[in-house]
C-alpha cells in the first residue's frame, strides 16, 4: 500500500517518550544502544488504551526529523511542522488504504 501512494516505509523499534521537549544526545545514545530506531511522543498511549479496552489496533508513524545528535542541525520545531505539513496528502493517503485493507 505504501509503495502504491510514494510513501517509503522502513521496520524498526519505535521508543516512546512523554516529551513534550525533544530527546537529548545522551537519551538519543541510549536509546540506540538498547536497540531503538525511532523515537517519537504519541502513537504507545493510544496502542496501549486501545489494548486496555480489548480494541485490534495498528501502529504507523510518520517520522518527520532526525533526532538530537544524529545531524549537525539544531532540532528547530517549525521546520518538524513544515515536514509533517509536507507530508500530510501522502500520509493520509497511507492511512486510506491501510483502512481499507484491513
């Protein structure tokens, strides 16, 4: 489904954090040495509420910036924004067709 509406996909181990700041270095460091290839401040509540009240639930997140650390670049929020905001026709379209499947 991804490949037929151009969203590229990726497998990995999602880390849930509460936020609502962004990750450290060191967080980001630690994180990778217990195995995590994303990090992110949603998506593990909801998964875990929905399994509380016996609900089928899947998972998909759109990563929408590189973590502390990772680049040279300085986390900016406005430019996580803007990615998410670029991506959001796509994303949505995603979603679509994963209802529909399923």
């Amino acid at each position: 489904i991804a490949e037929e509406v151009g969203v590229a996909t990726k497998r990995g181990t999602y880390l849930y954090v509460k936020g609502p700041n962004y990750e450290t270095k060191a967080e980001i460091k630690a994180f990778r040495m217990i195995g995590g290839d994303s990090v992110g401040m949603s998506t593990a509540p909801e998964l875990m509420e929905a399994a509380r009240l016996g609900i089928r639930s899947a998972a998909v997140s759109l990563i929408t910036n590189a973590a502390a650390g990772v680049t040279d670049q300085k986390l900016d929020h406005a430019e996580v924004k803007e990615a998410a905001e670029m991506k959001k026709g796509e994303f949505a379209e995603l979603v679509k067709g994963l209802i529909k499947e399923f």
